[in-house]
C-alpha cells in the first residue's frame, strides 16, 4: 500500500517536474496566471457592454475555467512527451500498475489548476468588486479542485489519445477552445443549440460552473451539490476512460508495433 | 531457477502498415524469421548484425515491448507473452542514443523516479542510487540536469537506470553508438564488470572490437535469422583459408570496387571511409595472390599503405553477412 501510494504521490510529482512544460516561473506566472485573469476580464467587460449577464456570472465561470488551462495540457503532457524524451518504452517496461502510475500524475496537474482558479477568482474579486459569502469559501474550493481533478483526467484522456494519434496537440487546443464554448462559462447554457448543451453536460468545468455560481449568489451547499456530484461524476469517467485507453492502446503497441516506443 | 536466462524457439515477427486513403497499399515486413536462441545464466551473450537484421526487434520480443507473430521465448522461464511482469520484474533495458531520460531532471532524479516504476522498494533507493552512480562514475554530477550532460555520462546513466532493480536479465542495444572511444572503453569496462556480478547480459554492438573483448558467445544475425552462433574464436572460422589485404586509398569508386570483387580469387571487397581516407578490404582465399591485380584495378587511384594480415573476428562477420546478401530472400512484400 506504501509503495503504491509512493508510486502515485512521489512518482507524480517528480513526472510533473519531467514533463510539464510551463515550470519556469515566467511561463507558469505568464501562461497559467496572467492569462486567464486578461481571458476573465475581457468577458466580465464584454458582459457588461452587452448585457448579457453581471459580472458574477463571468468572474465565477472564468475562474473555475482557468483550471482548464493548466490541467487539460498538463494532463496531455503527461502522457504525449513520453515521446519527446523517448522515455515511453522505459515506462511501459514498469511491472507496475499503469493506471497508478497515469492516473498518479494527473494529481500535480489538478492541484496547479486549483491553485490558479482560487488565484484568478481572488485577483477578478478584488479587482471587479465581487462579494463571495465567507461561509461559501469552502464549498468553492472544493468545487474549484473537483473541477481541475475532472480536467486533470480529460487531458489524461486526450493524452492517451495521443498514444494513438501523432497531433495530440491540435485535438488539446481544440478542445480548450471548445471548453470556452460549450460550458456555459461564457455563453449560457441556454443560448446554445441542444446538442451544443448536451455536448457541454458530457464536459469538465459545465456542472461545476454551476455549482460554483450556485454557492457565490449564496444559495448554500445544498443547491450547490447536485451539479457538484455530477462533475465528479464526470471527473470519474474521464479517468476510467483514460485508463481504459491506456491499457487498450499498450496492448495495441505489443501487437501492432503501433507506438513508437523508442 | 530456469536453466537458461533467454530462451527463444521459432521466434517470429511481421510488421503490417498500411499507407495512403484513395489507394491504400499495405506492406508487410518480416523483420525477425524464425530465431532460435538460448542464454546461459551470467552469460554476456552477443547479437550483431547489419542495420535492419533484426537486432532491435529481437530485444523488443524477449523484453515483452512487441510480441512475437509465432514461436515463443522465456525469460527466466517466464513467458514473455502471457507473464509480462513477471519478466519486467527481472530485465533491465539500456539502448543507445541521447534519448530515453528526462532532460529537464538530475541524473538523480531521473533514477528516483524510474526506482519507483521499477518497484525499488523505499527504503532501498536511496543507497541503490548511490551504488549506482558510484558504479557509472557520475558522483559528484548526480544533480545536475541531465540536458547538459556529454553522450557517454548518458550512456553510463542509461545503464544505471537499466540496473535500478537488481534485473537478472540486462538487454544493452548498441550502449557505445555514437560514444567517443575513452568513454566507450569506461563502457565496456562497466559491461564486463556487470557480467562479473553474474548478470546476464544480452549485448547488441556494431564493433566487432567490443563483442570480442566481452562477449562469451555470438550469434550473427541477418535477414531476420541466426546465421552463425559460437564463441569468438569458433566464428572466426568463417573466414579460414582466406588472407586479407587492406589499401589505403583516396577516391575508390564503385565501378573499381566491381572489378576487384570480380578478380580470381577474391571473395569479399568494401571500402570504409576514414577521415579524408579510404580503407578497402579485400578477402581472397588463401592460395591466390590477389596483390598485384588489386593494385591494377586501382590504377589512377592516390594509395597509401598496403598491409596483409591473417582475418579477424570483423572479415568473419563479413563474410557471414555477405554470404547471406548473395542468397538474400524477400523481407518485404508489398499489396495493393
């Protein structure tokens, strides 16, 4: 139990620190902090110039979205620069559990993203003028980290994915832009076509969102837990279909000589 | 304990790709045909051939990274298809090249990590990491990043990764590539003391130099087959009743190396670059003085110096691998 518990704690971290490319403070300042605050400001602004909605609505979305940033290619990383190193076939060669050792390095990558979420939504606060509840805070912060637990495990899915497919990197960007688009962190829910709704139920961030507005207006955990429960449902699947893929695209490689292992 | 270490019977593998959309063609390739190999417990045991021989692949089958298309091979008596951890659990794998680390971590903590994904328990790694870079000379740069790290210290911190969890089982495919010749000596040095600990090693080289000074056994491999198996001295055989003649040379041409290979009596010809020179090496049975014709076909050519000598080890394998060029059977079919 120790040395499984080693394997995802120490092994993670130290996979966090090998492979995630925005660890020098100027790209993780620049990249991960400056800019989803600029991101949150320029829809809080918009909103208030069309009147859409206030700037609750966006200070909340856009900071439970600034996770996405982080976590979504971290978790991509985390799998594809396996690659760039050429270090993928030492890691398949491990007799230990692939989904401790994938689903450990999603760890790091979620706590990066809590820790820039609780960061934009303090400066956008401070900033704007939003009053958060005290007694709403800890429900927030547990909001804020299963919301980057679930885009944690959806960039280990897409780099998975990457395992398959060379450019992993377009299907990331093009799933952060669709991340904007689909969750209702901008643009809500109800304005979109169905299936673009339905499309955003099935992702990270949509029900967290919403359990995070739910607790700033102060309408109190209770209200807060049902979209609360469905995120971490969907923070589940994500890792199960992560680790799902893992296994099936290693077994794949063993019989079609598929990944380019070294 | 099994009695061998590596076992291999009939051991097969074809890779399939598929290119193109509108016109798809599918290509077959039978990269290893049918290989039949055992190792002894602490043997340090040799694979060469030419690139595309089937070397990789090989090491790929019996380290469970690709499973084979027929036949079947055990390591340690374990199956390498259906007991994949239990064979992690005994081999260790070092290939060479620049890659295969984390750039951005210290050799340290490249080995940590790895520790933990080979199932170093704990409490051992700390110490199991300093004996290692003890043994691989890297004390004293364990925390520098390994991005500003020479090819060699590498190469040695490749074969302290390979080692982290005591493997019974050691595959090095071609360790020395591309290493300069002092640290490829420090190499072979680390190699053969590993052998001497009784850990079994399965070597990959290209350097004729370095499989004779460590490898117990041979087998030459080409065409995806084993085409001859001993110990060194037996595989020099290969080349009994041949003598050969080495001209240094500047501007040695295919059409002259065609008409040397073509002389009575002479049975391999190739010409490696080295430096601003050229070495042509010519095999002729033992009986023919090919000298003076070797000489005329090179007429015009700028020679240097001309040496005959007995065959060593290398004129062996090339005439090993030479004789299955000429009777070379398709690898590769290709269907539309």
């Amino acid at each position: 139990m120790t040395a499984l518990l080693r394997l995802i704690g120490v092994g993670g971290v130290i996979a966090y620190r090998a492979l995630f490319n925005w660890t020098t403070p100027a790209m993780f300042v620049g990249t991960l902090l400056v800019g989803p605050l600029f991101q949150l400001l320029f829809f809080a602004y918009l909103g208030r110039q069309l009147g859409v909605a206030d700037d609750g609505f966006y200070i909340t979305g856009n900071a439970v979205l600034a996770a996405s940033l982080a976590c979504v290619f971290g978790g991509t990383m985390a799998v594809s620069n396996e690659r760039r190193f050429g270090t993928l076939g030492h890691v398949l060669l491990s007799p230990r559990s692939r989904t401790a050792v994938f689903l450990g390095r999603v760890l790091p990558y979620a706590a990066n993203g809590l820790l820039i979420a609780v960061t934009t939504l303090t400066a956008a606060s401070l900033l704007l003028g939003l009053r958060v509840p005290v007694d709403a805070l800890p429900g927030l912060l547990l909001t804020l980290a299963v919301a980057a637990l679930a885009c944690g495990f959806f960039g280990l899915t897409l780099g998975a994915i990457g395992l398959r497919f060379r450019d992993v990197w377009l299907v990331s960007n093009v799933s952060v832009a669709l991340l904007l688009l689909l969750t209702g962190v901008n643009v809500p829910a109800a304005g979109l076509p169905a299936w673009m709704r339905v499309t955003g139920e099935l992702l990270p961030i949509t029900h967290a969102a919403e359990a995070a507005r739910r607790l700033v207006a102060g309408e109190g955990f209770g209200a807060a837990a049902p979209p609360l429960a469905a995120e971490l449902a969907i923070a589940v699947g994500y890792a199960v279909l992560a680790a799902t893929l893992l296994k099936l695209f290693e077994a794949e490689s063993r019989r079609r000589a598929s990944l380019d292992t070294l | 304990m099994s009695e061998h270490a590596i076992e291999a019977v009939g051991l097969r593998r074809t890779y399939r790709s598929r290119t193109g959309w509108l016109r798809p063609q599918r290509r077959e390739v039978e990269a290893v045909r049918g290989v039949d190999l055992t190792v002894g417990n602490g043997e340090l045991f040799g694979l060469l051939g030419p690139n595309g021989a089937g070397k990789t692949t090989t090491i790929k089958l019996l380290n469970t990274l690709l499973i084979p298309t027929a036949g079947e091979a055990r390591i340690c008596g374990f199956d390498v298809v259906r007991q994949t951890r239990e064979v992690r659990r005994r081999i260790g794998y070092v290939f060479g090249g620049d890659r295969g680390l984390y750039d951005r971590l210290s050799a340290r903590d490249n080995l940590r990590y790895f520790a933990e994904l080979y199932g170093v328990p704990g409490r051992e790694q700390k110490r199991r990491i300093a004996e290692l870079l003890d043994l691989v000379r890297l004390s004293g740069r364990e925390n520098d990043r390994v991005e500003g790290y020479s090819r060699g210290m590498r190469q040695r911190l490749h074969i302290a990764r390979g080692l982290l969890h005591r493997p019974r089982v050691l595959f090095l495919d071609e360790p020395s590539i591309g290493v300069d010749p002092v640290a490829a000596r420090e190499l072979r040095q680390t190699v053969a003391d590993l052998a001497a600990t009784g850990t079994t090693v399965l070597l990959t080289t290209h350097y004729m130099a370095e499989a004779d000074e460590l490898c117990g056994r041979i087998a030459v491999i080409a065409n995806g087959t084993i085409q001859a198996l001993g110990t060194p001295a037996e595989l020099r055989h290969h080349a009994d009743g041949r003598q050969v003649l080495e001209v240094e040379a500047y501007g040695v041409g295919d059409a002259q190396l065609a008409v040397i290979h073509a002389l009575p009596g002479v049975r391999e010809a190739s010409v490696v670059v080295t430096g601003a020179a050229q070495v042509l090496t010519v095999q002729s049975d033992a009986g023919v003085d090919v000298q003076a014709d070797v000489l005329r076909a090179l007429d015009g050519v700028r020679l240097g110096r001309v040496t005959a000598r007995q065959p060593t080890l290398e004129d062996a394998y090339v005439a090993i691998v030479n004789r299955v060029d000429a009777q070379a059977l398709p690898v590769e079919a290709v269907a539309v």
